[in-house]
C-alpha cells in the first residue's frame, strides 16, 4: 500500500458520497481511504459501507476536535507510506492520484499540495466565491503558487500530501483552530523536507454556499494570520496587508466623500478596481451575474480578512491575549 487519503468529515454524508464516487474513478488505484467522523450527528457510515465491496475503506468516528486532530488520527491507522489530505467537500478527476505519483518520481517531493478549481455545476455564489479565492486580482491568487508570495509553496489541507516521515518528524496538524495547515506547512519547510506544488493535481473543491458563511471563513483566516506571526515571526508578508489597507481606504474615501462636497473623487480608484473585478470575472466565467456576485464576494473576502487580521493583531499582538474566539463552531463550514 502506497498511498493513504484520509479525510475528516463532519456532517457531510452527501458530499462524502460524491468524493467518495471521485476516488472510485481514480486511474491509479495503489490506495485506501481512511474515513475519520469527527463527532458528526449526521454520519457517513451508510455511505462508507455501500463502497466497501469497491474501495479499501477503513471507517472511524472520535469525539469532535477539528479536523487537524482528526487527520493525525488517521495518520495513526493508516498503512500507506504517503498519507494524502482531502476536504470532504472536494471531488477529484480520474488522474489526480496519478498526477501526484508522477510528481513525487520526477521531482522527488516529500510533501506537496495542488491548486483547486471551480465545477461548472457549481452555483453562481459558488463561482463568485471560487473566483475571489483564487484570483490573482485578490488575495486568493496566493493560494496556487509561491511565484505570487516571493516565498516557499504552503500547501492547503484541502488538498495536501506528506511522506510518513515527514508526518512522524513533525507530529502533524498542530491543535490551532484555524490557520493548522500552513502551520504544518511552514514547520516541514523549517525541518528541511522537499515541498512543492502540483498544479496537475488540481480538486474540484465546493465553496461556502452563501456569503454569510464565506464571511466567518475569511474573518477566521484573517485572525489566524496573526497567530501564524506569532508562532513564526518572520512569515508575515507584504500581500498580508493588502486586505487591511482596502478595508482603510474604503471607510476613509466614503467617509470623505459624504463629508467633503465633490468628495467623491476619491472614490474613483476603488470603482476602477472594482471595475476590473468584473471585467476580469465575468470574461472567466463568461457570466455577467458572476462577473457580478464577484465583485461582491470580493468586497467580501477583502473586508472580512481585514476586519479578522485587525482583530487578532489588537487581541494578541496589542492586549497581550493568547487567542481570540472569533466565530465560534467553525472547524467545518
């Protein structure tokens, strides 16, 4: 046995079916699965056993923790030499496994991560959403590559990789709220460990499903930023920024502009931004009303990251607190 995809799911026993019918496909078919019910009330386990005749399955449930404790205990069961993390809100295409074989033989990675896409069934929030988290107009576009950061790749546990060597070197998913990936990333980096992309082992992966709930999830981000520079000074970037100065200039210009009389020209740089937004969505999605729900979810994802990162950075670095509550019950969407 080579490979191990383990995935922890709470809730989510539709989506579990879908991924689960993804692996199922898989060209390369060296692997089990490890499936870890982290404390759902809603459980996968009629799912995981209609596939048992057709996949290696192994099927455990804990008491809830999150998921970086769920996946380290399927690093513990697990028999392959290479443990692979999937969300259980992504599908993967039929080569995606193969991709990752190929990559680790040619480049000698000892862990790795791939980029993520958007479904054509997705819905138009769906897409928005994708599109805000990965375009390169936004801070999302530092998702799938470290060309756009200036520094090393940190792959995302959505979609995510590691030899058993490097999981035992670094015990895993650190017990953090939000943030326990690039945590993870950042100490195999430090240990020495060969990390690199796979932009050929790209996921399917399913967005929150409405603007609400993909608020929480960039405020969390923006929070953990700050807890990540805290436990490793040093990884806090330039890009880091960009969201709290859009979310400065934003108040200030409408402020101004119903303040001042003919104010309103300081608004022109961010309409032309937001402009550009939806040029740039609605010619990718070849949607005007994606190209519009962009600009919004972008809004979004931009001033949720801000508010969350000004939060953790008064909280910890200001007041002294060791943690911040956030939203809380948000260890899955």
């Amino acid at each position: 046995m080579k490979y191990s995809i383990i995935v922890a799911v709470y809730n989510r026993p539709d989506e579990m079916a879908e991924l689960l019918e993804s692996l199922a496909a898989q060209t390369l078919k060296d692997f089990e699965i490890v499936v870890v019910e982290d404390g759902s009330t809603v459980t996968s386990a009629d799912v995981c056993e209609r596939w048992t005749g057709s996949l290696d399955i192994t099927y455990v449930t804990i008491p809830n923790g999150g998921p970086g404790p769920a996946r380290n205990h399927g690093c513990t069961i697990a028999d392959g030499n290479v443990f692979l993390f999937l969300d259980s809100d992504c599908t993967v295409p039929p080569t995606w496994l193969a991709s990752i074989d190929a990559a680790r033989t040619q480049r000698g990675l000892q862990a790795f991560g791939g980029p993520d896409r958007e479904h054509t069934a997705f819905s138009p929030v769906q897409k928005a959403i994708s599109y805000a988290m990965t375009s390169i107009l936004t801070t999302g576009g530092i998702r799938g590559s470290a060309v756009r950061t200036g520094g090393a790749f940190h792959p995302r546990s959505f979609n995510m990789g590691m030899d058993r060597e490097v999981f035992n070197v670094t015990k895993g998913f650190a017990p953090m709220r939000f943030g326990e990936d690039i945590d993870l990333s950042i100490r195999m980096i430090k240990a020495g460990f060969k990390v690199g992309l796979i932009p050929e082992a790209w996921v399917y992966h399913k967005r929150r499903t409405d603007l609400r709930k993909f608020y929480r999830q960039v405020f969390n981000s923006g929070d953990a930023r700050i807890n990540l520079t805290i436990k490793h000074p040093g990884t806090l970037k330039l890009t880091h920024f960009f969201p709290v100065a859009f979310l400065a200039y934003s108040i200030t210009a409408i402020v101004y502009t119903i303040v001042v009389p003919l104010g309103w020209s300081t608004l022109l740089p961010l309409a032309l931004y937001l402009a550009l937004i939806l040029l740039h969505a609605t010619l990718r999605q070849r949607s005007i009303t994606v190209g519009i729900l962009s600009v919004v979810a972008s809004c979004v994802q931009l001033f949720g990251y801000g508010l969350g990162f000004v939060r953790g950075l008064w909280f910890r670095m200001i007041l002294g607190r060791k943690d911040g509550h956030a939203f809380e019950q948000t260890y899955y969407k």
